[in-house]
C-alpha cells in the first residue's frame, strides 16, 4: 500500500520529501484505498506540521511520531531501526519493503 501510493505520488508530483494531504488523498482514492487508512499514509508522505495541522483542523489526536515509529516498526520487524529514524523523510529510510507496510491491519 505504501508502496503503491509512493509510486503513485512520484508519478502524478514528482519525487519530493513530502506531499500534501490533496495529494494523498487524491493518490489513495484512485487507488481505491478506504478513508481509514489515509491517516497512516498522511503520516508516511506529510510533514509533521501539515500532519499535526490537518488533525488539529479535524479535531483528532493522532501523534505523527507514534504512528511514524509504529510503520517502521513494522516495516523492519523491529530490527535495524533507529528512533531518530521516525523524523527522516520516507525518501530517507532505510531500505525497506513497503509492500508489506499494512499487512497488519484489519481492513473489515
């Protein structure tokens, strides 16, 4: 999932350290993702005050560093990563297999 929407992102904007939520949304809906799962790709591709401001604009309490390190946790199975990771652009992590990012989650 994050895979595809990186992809997607890069081919509909072009490669940048992050994008806007617009361009998730609109990415994540083409690929027929579900509501729910934007805030997780928000906190991969927006920045930490874009994501902070859209919650806040929401009125929902989601911490984008808790559910950044919640994805590479995930993503590396708990190995090979550093906490100060969870600020990097997606661009900079380290090589992992995004394909494999929401496994975990119980679509319904």
């Amino acid at each position: 999932m994050v895979g595809q929407t990186g992809q997607r992102l890069i081919q509909e904007y072009g490669r940048h350290p992050y994008y806007t939520p617009y361009q998730i949304r609109t990415v994540a809906d083409a690929l027929g993702f579900a509501v729910d799962v934007h805030c997780w790709l928000y906190c991969v591709f927006c920045s930490a005050e874009v994501f902070a401001a859209l919650h806040q604009a929401a009125g929902e309490a989601c911490d984008y560093a808790t559910m950044r390190a919640e994805v590479l946790l995930e993503l590396t199975s708990g190995n090979g990563f550093d906490w100060a990771d969870v600020n990097l652009s997606w661009l900079d992590w380290p090589d992992i297999d995004f394909a494999s990012i929401f496994d975990w989650f119980d679509w319904g």
